[in-house]
C-alpha cells in the first residue's frame, strides 16, 4: 500500500509484492526477502530463500510467537519503518 510506495519513492528500490503460493515464482530475480508481520512466519518461503542464498529481512511485530533463529533483529525494526527500511538498503548494498 502506501507505506511501500513511500519506501520505493524515498529510496529508488523497487518492491515486489507477491501473494498465493507459487514460491518459485515469487523468487524469480529477487535480491532480498523481506517478510513483516504481526506473530507469522510462513517458513517455506524463507527455506527457498536459504536455498537460493537471497538474503533474508524478517520482522515479526510479536517474535515470542514464532521460531526466533529466523527474525532478522527482534523488537524496534517490527515498529520502526525507518529502522526496517535502513536494515533493507543495507542488505541490498551487501549484495552488490
């Protein structure tokens, strides 16, 4: 919605954002993963993302809920855009 327009138009870096189920696809000429929810990690998708060695940005709002050795950095880049968004330019600037 709008939070990632503003993301795209603040920092050039285009987002993707996919739904259903076709993990492959959803893979495709991706350089980062990046998964924000409330108490959810949908597990298949970051094992793809391993596999295919795509860096990895999860922020989980509620991180007790779920498997930390996934969560990115727990707690403030769940509520903090602006944390979330640094922590996504530097893992693209890693990547090239």
């Amino acid at each position: 919605g709008v939070a990632l327009e503003a993301f795209e138009w603040d920092t050039g870096v285009r987002v993707e954002v996919v739904e259903g189920d076709d993990v492959a696809a959803a893979f495709k000429g991706a350089d980062l993963y990046v998964s924000a929810s409330l108490a959810s990690i949908r597990y298949e998708w970051l094992e793809h993302a391993h596999r295919a060695e795509i860096p990895t940005v999860v922020a989980v709002q509620f991180p007790e809920m779920v498997d930390r050795q996934y969560i990115a950095a727990p707690g403030r880049i769940a509520h903090d855009t602006g944390l979330l968004a640094e922590r996504i330019l530097e893992c693209l600037e890693n990547r090239r």
